[in-house]
C-alpha cells in the first residue's frame, strides 16, 4: 500500500486508509466484547490503543494535506522521518489484521469462545496492545518532528 518514499499526498492517503481500517476494527471489538465478555479486558485496552493511534494519525495527516500550516510554511520534512512514518503506518495495518484475523479465530458464533479465549486470545490481544502502544508512540515522535519543523 505505501510506497518507501512518500509525498505528502501518499502519507495523506495512507492515513486515511489506517484510520478507516481502525474504525472497522473498533466496530468489531465493540461486536466481540458483547459476546466474549471474558475479552473485556484485552480488547478493552486494544480498543484505547486504537483510539490514541488514530488520533495520531490524524494528527500527521492534518499535518501532509494541501493547506497545512507545516506545507503552508515551506518545511521540509526529511524523507528519513516519512520513510518511517510510512513503514510504521504499513506495520499498524499489519497489526490491525491481526486483530481482525484475531477475532475471527475466537468468534462466538463457532466455538466455546471464553475457555479458548482465556487460554490463547487473551495473550494474543497483550502481545498485539504491545505493538500498537511502540507504533503509536513511534508516530507521536514524528508528529512532534513535523511540528518542530513547521516551527522553524
């Protein structure tokens, strides 16, 4: 989906593809939670996790689109921050269809979902929060740096 090098229009693009992808998963935590109750917990934290990813997201796609202050102001963000704002935001989908494939394979509707989740989906869903807190964190920094820059 993102390409090694991006412009500021392709980082645009490719947060508004991460934060849809967000909102479907949201809808489907808030899905599973009712049914798998004993996922409370796990999805719970996933589900604030992806709430501050997207805002993040939105943050840095506030920052690439056409009437920016950061664009507005002629900085120059270095192909070394958006290279890595693309490669992180490619890893969140990456984690995001995780979740989804996650969810599938403890769905309610075809197993003793409690049992298997306590014993399996719950660790998944930790190791998953894990992730998603380090990328968020990483794209926050990059954030920063695009105000920074926009500053100068």
């Amino acid at each position: 989906m993102f390409k090694a090098t991006m412009d500021p229009f392709s980082i645009t693009i490719g947060c508004v593809a991460v934060i849809d992808a967000i909102a479907k998963t949201a809808s489907t935590i808030r899905s599973f939670v009712r049914h798998v109750r004993e996922a409370h917990q796990e999805l719970g934290a996933t589900a604030r996790h992806l709430s501050d990813l997207e805002i993040t997201i939105n943050l840095i796609k506030d920052d690439h689109e056409p009437n920016s202050e950061i664009l507005d102001t002629g900085a120059h963000v270095p192909q070394s921050i958006r290279t890595q704002t693309a490669m992180v935001m490619e890893s969140c989908r990456g984690i995001i269809t995780e979740l989804d494939n996650l969810m599938d394979k403890y769905d309610p509707g075809r197993h003793q979902t409690a049992l298997r989740w306590a014993l399996g989906g719950r660790d998944d869903a930790k190791a998953l929060n894990k992730q998603l807190e380090a990328h968020t964190r990483t794209l926050a920094f990059d954030a920063c740096t695009n105000a920074v820059l926009g500053q100068l």
